[in-house]
C-alpha cells in the first residue's frame, strides 16, 4: 500500500504540472486537443507495440482469456446499469446520451495505461492492452450509437483502422508468431510509448483547468454528475468481485479491478460535440471523476489488498 500510494502521488504531481501550465496559459486553449492526439496516435500505439513485443506462452493465452472474458463482461453490465440510470433520470434528450456515456466508458486509454504501468511496469501494459480490445470497439461502436441511435453514423472504417485496434492486433500477430522486433526499434518503441505516462496525467491536469467559476454551481447541484461518477468509480469495478473467487493471479485481476474504475472517457466530450449532446455536462461529467479517481483509487487497491 506504501509503494502504490507513493505512485499515485507521483502521478497526481504530474497532473498539478498539467494544471499549472494550464492555467497560466503556458499552454493554451489547444492543449488538450494536441495532447489527445498525441498520446491516441503517436505514444500509446508505440506503448502497446513495445508491450507485445513478447515470447508467446500458453499462460500468457489463458491470461488473455480471462482478461477478454472480464472485459466483455464488465462492459456487458454497464450498460444494463447505464440503461436503467438513463430510464429513471429527468435529463434532456442531450443530456441522457451523455450520461450513459459517462457510466459505461471509462478513461482506460490514457489515465488507465498510467495508473497500471506505475504499479506493475510492464507485466501490466500487456495484459492492460488485453484488456482494452473490447473496450475499443465498443467505444466506436455502442458509443457512438449511444448519441446517433442509428448504426448508419458508424464508420466501420474508423473501427478497425483507429489507433488502438490497429497497434493492438498488429502487436497480437507479432505476440503469436516467433518472430520480435528489431532491438533498435523495440527500444524506440519504448521510449516513445512510456511517454504515454506522464503526458496522459499531463492531458487530466489540463482537463481540470478548463473548469470555470461560473461552471461550480451548476457543477455542484447536479445530482447525475455525481451519480454517475460513483456508478463509474466504484459500483462498476465492485461488480468483478466474482472474478476473484477463481484462482486468477493477483496482478491480472488488479488490472481489470482498477481498470474497470477509471473516470469517465473524455471521448465522451468529443462525441457530444460532434453528434449534437450536452457538451458541457460532458466536460463537467469528466472533470468530477476525474478530479474523485484521486480517492477512488487508492480506496480500490486497499480492497484488492484486503482480498489478496
């Protein structure tokens, strides 16, 4: 608990320098749009090549396994619990798309990768890549379908050829053949990929100096920002204690536990902007969990220690 909690603080510095800058428009308004695109289409992939840039076991298969079973799982159940919050809440038509949004999909991709290659290094980017290969479908998939409720604004394309799918099933053929990349790219790779890390915590800090004044009030009177923050940071994660029933190692079932409670995606702003929903709500969605996750946590590893 001391070592992990020293990391946390490690990383939440990292966001007060992201903050800092911010907010002393060191960097400006542009910020978080150049951060995004450069931790989505530069670092992480090179982050997830290097991670799979491993001998292939059957061990390592069955971990695959579990993992895609937890992660499907997981993802199944929020949104039967996003579909009843929705129904029984008294939002806007714009509000209500986002609202799911916020409770099923969590920040897995930036703050996510930081978080778990700050506890368990590497180990824990390859079964956090794993992790993550039904969630990025999903999030281009249901996600979108979430704002548009038609299948025909979904760009089947952009599902396959995003990013993270890509860089994930290119890193999977490499994991399942014997062959490994060149040592001076792999280390490339790596250098470029744990970037990722403090830029991503860099990106949160920056997201929550967006926040103004005049946001406060409506930010501390909505009851739904806050519902749906405690639903993503604490009742979605709590749902795999199943899970921990089976013999499945400490560290796989941590990072789906501490995965599965991350804050809420900030492509829930984007898709708001682009496809007609409350922008704002959005914004302030992911701000009030990210800004909780600093306590979450912390609180969702003790449990794993008291379960361990």
């Amino acid at each position: 608990m001391e070592g992990f909690i020293q990391e946390m603080l490690q990383l939440y510095l990292i966001a007060m320098v992201g903050f800092a800058v911010r907010k002393t428009k060191i960097l400006n308004e542009e910020t978080n749009y150049v951060l995004t695109q450069l931790i989505l289409y530069i670092t992480l992939p090179a982050l997830i090549l290097f991670s799979l840039n491993i001998t292939f076991s059957i061990d390592l298969l069955k971990d695959f396994l579990w993992l895609v079973l937890m992660s499907a799982y997981i993802l199944l159940l929020s949104i039967f619990l996003a579909i009843w919050m929705r129904k029984r809440s008294q939002l806007s038509k714009d509000k209500k798309s986002v609202y799911e949004g916020l409770i099923i999909f969590g920040n897995q991709g930036y703050i996510g990768y930081a978080v778990i290659f700050s506890i368990f290094g590497e180990q824990g980017i390859v079964y956090l890549t794993m992790f993550n290969i039904v969630y990025f479908i999903l999030i281009w998939t249901y996600g979108i379908y979430l704002f548009t409720r038609d299948t025909v604004a979904i760009e089947w394309k952009k599902i396959f050829l995003n990013p993270g799918v890509l860089s994930t099933t290119i890193g999977l053929i490499f994991f399942l053949l014997p062959i490994s990349l060149p040592v001076m790219l792999a280390n490339t790779l790596e250098s470029v990929g744990k970037m990722t890390i403090p830029l991503s915590m860099i990106l949160i800090g920056s997201l929550v100096a967006n926040v103004t004044y005049k946001d406060i009030p409506f930010l501390l009177k909505n009851k739904y920002l806050w519902k749906s923050a405690i639903a993503k940071l604490l009742f979605i994660p709590l749902l795999l204690l199943p899970f921990a029933a089976f013999s499945i190692p400490f560290s796989l079932f941590a990072v789906a536990f501490l995965v599965a409670g991350m804050p809420s995606a900030p492509t829930m702003s984007l898709y708001a902007q682009k496809f007609g929903g409350d922008t704002l709500f959005a914004s302030l969605g992911v701000l009030v969990s990210s800004l909780l996750c600093a306590f979450s946590i912390p609180l969702l590893y003790f449990i794993l220690h008291l379960l361990y």
